[in-house]
C-alpha cells in the first residue's frame, strides 16, 4: 500500500532539508498532506512516519495537539471564527449565532452538503477590525454589522 | 521620509506606501545599512550597540535583548535565531502589521542578531493563521538571498546566513520560547524547564536565540543610527519607540508606532478617538489577555515596562484591550480563562485542571448561579497557579486579569451571586 503521493514525499523532503533533524518537519509533513487531501488520515500518519524516520504515534502525538490539523475529514471550506477576547467585546456571539443559524450546523460540525466546516479559533491577530472569522485563509473583518444577507453574500463566494 | 523614518522608524517606511515595502524600496530608505554596519563590526560591539540602547523584548516579556544576546557561549558550534511571529496573544496585533508589510526589516534584523551571536541558521516561526505575512516573508527571504543579503558569505564579508520560514499549525503556547523550539522540532508544543537557558541549550540542544518581532526590527535602527538617537526616541529610560494598539469600543481601533513611555490617557483619547458614543472607559488590559486589568484612575500611566510594572501590572504586547461600562466584566472573564484552558499544553496539572475549573466557576457566576464561596475559590485560583506553582508563565499569566478583576471590580463578582445564596448568607 503506498501511503503518500510521490508528489507529497517530494515537497516533504523539500522541508526536512531546512532543519538538521529529519522528524523536525513532522508538522510540515502533516500540513503537506492536508493540503492535498482536506484532512489527515491514520494511513497518512503511517506514511508521514515512515518517510521521517519517526513512529505514527509519535506523528499522531504532533497531529492531535495542534488546531489546525484536521484528523476528520472536513467540509471543502472550514469557517474559523475566532472567539478571543476582543472580538467577544465587538460582538463575537452574535456573529457566530448568525452562522450557526444560516449554515444549519453546531461548532465542530459539517453541513450534509460537505461544503463548510465551522470551528471557534483563537485571536486572530485583527483585533482592531473585529470581529473577525477566516473562511479558507481569506481573514474577513469588520463584521460587527453583518446581518443575514450579508453573510449570506459572503459565503457565495465559496462554493 | 527621512524625518519620519528618525521618528518612527520600524513603520514609516510602511507607512509611505500601499502595499508591502519592497527591497528597492526598503534599500532607498537606508534598508540593510545596518546589516552593512555590522557586518564591519565585531559581535562584542553589535551587542555592546543594542546594550546602550536599552532595547527590550518586545513579546511581552520585556527580557533585555542584549542580555540575552551575551548568554550564548562563544564556542564554534552550531547556533540558531529565531522570531518568534506566534502572534497569539488575544488583543494584539502588532507584529502582523511589520510582517505583513516591510518584511526585510524583520530579515535584515535577525541577520544582525545572527552576527552577534555566530548563528548560521535562523528561522522565522510564524503562527499558521497569518497566510498574508507567510507570502511577504517568504518572497523577501528569497529576493534578500538574491541580492545577497542572506545566503553564503553577505556581501563579501565572510559572514554567511541561511533563513527559512517555519509556518505553524495553531497553538498559542507555541510563543512561550521554549515550547516554540519543542514545535520547531517537530513535536507537541511543550515548554522546557529553564535552566538550561536556550541561549545554551536550544534548538536541538544548540545555543538559540529566540527574539519577537517588533523587538527584532529594532535592531537595523540601532545599528544604522545609534544608541544615543534610539534612545532618544523614548519619553522614559527605556529606549525607543513602540508598538501600541487599542481594541474594544473606541472610535477609532488601531495600531500606532508611538515614543517609549506614551501615557494610555493619549494613546486611547488622541489616537484611538476616544470611547464611542455613550460609553465609558471603566478598565484596560495594557498589554494583552495576561495582563492585570489597570482602571480609568491609571490612565496617566506612561506606557513602559517600569511604569506600568510598578501600578501592578504589565506592559506585555503593549495593545490594550478596553473594558467599557456596557460590557459585562464576567463575561470577558470568562472569555479569556476558558482560551486559557483550552490552549493549556495539558503538562502541568494546575494549569490542565486549574484553569477549566475557573472558566467553569465564572460561567456559573456570569449565569447568576454564582454561590458566595465561589469567590473565595477563584481568590484561591490565582493562588494555587501563581508564579512557581506551574511549569511556565501559562496559567500565571490567565490569573493575571482575574486577580486584578477581583482587586478593581469586586462588587461585580458580589452581584453575580444567585440571589438564593444571597439570602442564605444573609
């Protein structure tokens, strides 16, 4: 079973060259994957290992820690909103209730149609423009006015 | 430009244009001289240079950067700078604004430190959201190699530089230094117990240096102009300009490129317009989440890291986030302890348990379930993960806004209470 593509393996091997321990690219090698595939699966995991030199648990270790890895497969668009202090202050809540109510769909879920994913993250570093949510890795701001038909508009724009 | 760039020299050239400043544009404006300077001087002198300029870590720490500099051993191995560009902090958003804008400032920067130091190897780690700021650094990081800037021997002079750009996958401890070389190494994000410092033993157990941004553009200015007029910059002591930033419920929100030592009063009323219509200012964190709320009675305060050390709290980032009349103060409690808990790394169990169990008790009280010993363990919180109780500055810091909540603002917590508990008390 061959687990990565030879593409994914090249544009890894691209990134172990930048550090003088080859396991030092695992996060590269996972957001490589996700790149080409949405989300990282358990082969994928066994793959990224066997191309490191590391062990899949020591890869699933890396993978499951951080944020912005997916180890489920998500929707084609994942809508981040962040959820962080100043954009509580601007009117977070009420932004990510109008997203629930228009997507159909709870944090951490995936409309039936698979095309959005919607997750809170932490602050996005917009703070003077919030709130602030990241569709795909366009930063939306300003949103403090953003109504029904407005976001509707907007998420058109990700088919 | 030139008068501004004396003034405000890590944003006028930024300022001048639309977009990002490019390296013929950065090269017009005096860019990489600094580099040229140091390249002519010996590591002593470069870090003798930013030592009488007073510069200090502008991540949040405030650590003075020579120092840190000076603890790397003078032994012929291996060694690494790094930025920290883990912009995380809520409340600020500083750093974006250089990365995003003049990247060879950063680049030309880090070629200095790596100078100082002897490193030959530097990386930018940069947090995963800031697709924009990865596009600039990346394709400055390649126009500076081409222009010999960065590569093998700059400029002639022996001295030879290699830069790559690690982009992140999202966790906010990854800016606590130690914890950001676990995830340049290729694993989970998890601070390392200090000594050994990192300057001795860093990056995979090499001497490291690993400097915030805005700090790191300091330094082309230094060099190029000198102690003396950075110094000179400053309202305070403490050398130079810096970064400030306003969020909440101003007129105008932003970020401003202001002299050492601006007292909030001017930053808030003269820079950010003032509060909007009908609101008024009840508290400010100065520097970040992890910082102790400062009250309306503090305004004067010139925003330094003495100055504002000594009134209880902390410069941080030096972005305020603003507390109005209108805004429930549990409820921005409880905001910023439950993304204390949920970006604990889960080493340390009072951080891993301490922190769920105080967003948990301010939720209850921001409900109105709130019972009157609550108070009393959420005053036993900020005690249980105090400085020393815990692995890194993580949980010590999310106590930091409750602590100064509880000093400045007790009569909210006392009318959160669920009234049945009240007239249990009574």
């Amino acid at each position: 079973m061959k687990m990565l593509t030879e593409e994914e393996n090249r544009e890894i091997d691209r990134e172990r060259a930048h550090y003088e321990q080859p396991r030092a690219a695992t996060i590269e090698a996972l957001k490589i994957v996700q790149k080409h595939r949405g989300w990282v699966s358990d082969d994928a995991v066994a793959g990224i290992a066997a191309r490191l030199g590391s062990s899949p648990a020591a890869v699933d270790a890396v993978a499951t820690f951080y944020n912005l890895i997916y180890r489920r497969p998500v929707g084609r668009h994942v809508v981040h909103v962040c959820d962080s202090v100043s954009c509580w202050v601007m009117g977070q809540t009420k932004l990510s209730d109008l997203l629930k109510a228009r997507l159909g769909i709870d944090y951490g879920q995936t409309t039936p149609d698979g095309r959005f994913t919607l997750l809170p993250i932490c602050c996005l570093g917009t703070c003077d423009r919030a709130p602030a949510m990241l569709i795909g890795e366009d930063t939306h701001r300003d949103l403090e006015t953003l109504d029904a038909a407005a976001l509707d508009a907007l998420l058109e724009r990700y088919p | 430009m030139s008068d501004a760039l004396n003034q405000r020299p890590l944003t006028a050239r930024l300022l001048a244009t639309d977009g990002v400043v490019t390296l013929d544009r950065y090269r017009e404006a005096g860019g990489y001289e600094g580099l040229r300077a140091a390249l002519a001087m010996s590591p002593e002198a470069i870090i003798a240079s930013v030592r009488e300029a007073g510069l200090r870590g502008r991540g949040g720490g405030g650590f003075p950067t020579a120092v840190k500099w000076s603890l790397v051993p003078d032994t012929p191995v291996q060694k690494y700078v790094i930025a920290n560009g883990d912009e995380m902090e809520p409340g600020t958003f500083k750093d974006r604004l250089l990365l995003e804008r003049d990247p060879h400032q950063l680049i030309e920067g880090m070629a200095i430190a790596a100078r100082a130091i002897g490193a030959s190897v530097g990386y930018v780690f940069l947090r995963a959201e800031y697709f924009e700021a990865a596009r600039q650094v990346s394709a400055a990081i390649a126009d500076a190699q081409a222009a010999g800037w960065l590569g093998d021997d700059l400029q002639g002079s022996g001295f030879s530089f290699h830069l790559h750009l690690h982009t992140s996958a999202g966790r906010y401890i990854c800016g606590e230094e130690t914890a950001l070389i676990s995830s340049l190494e290729g694993g989970r994000a998890i601070p390392r117990a200090k000594p050994p410092f990192p300057a001795v033993a860093g990056l995979f157990g090499k001497p490291t240096v690993v400097n915030n941004i805005e700090t790191l553009c300091n330094v082309p200015h230094i060099l190029r102009l000198g102690a003396d007029w950075y110094r000179g910059l400053s309202r305070t002591d403490e050398g130079g300009t810096k970064l400030y930033g306003v969020s909440g419920k101003v007129r105008r929100p932003g970020c401003w490129e202001l002299p050492m030592g601006t007292t909030a009063r001017e930053i808030i009323e003269t820079h950010a317009g003032g509060m909007r219509d009908g609101l008024k200012l009840r508290g400010f964190l100065p520097g970040g989440a992890s910082t102790d709320f400062l009250t309306d009675a503090q305004l004067d305060l010139p925003m330094d890291y003495t100055h504002i050390a000594k009134s209880g709290s902390r410069l941080g980032t030096g972005t305020m986030i603003l507390l109005d009349d209108r805004t429930s103060l549990l409820g921005m409690l409880r905001n910023l302890e439950t993304f204390f808990a949920r970006e604990s790394c889960g080493w340390c169990t009072p951080c891993r348990d301490g922190l769920p169990w105080t967003a948990k008790l301010l939720g209850e009280l921001e409900a109105g379930r709130g019972r009157p010993e609550d108070l009393e363990l959420l005053a036993r919180q900020t005690r249980l993960l105090a400085p020393g109780r815990t692995f890194c500055a993580h949980a010590p810091g999310a106590m930091e806004p409750l602590q100064s909540a509880l000093k400045h603002f007790r009569e909210d917590f006392e009318r959160a209470l669920a009234p049945a508990a009240i007239g249990e008390a009574a």
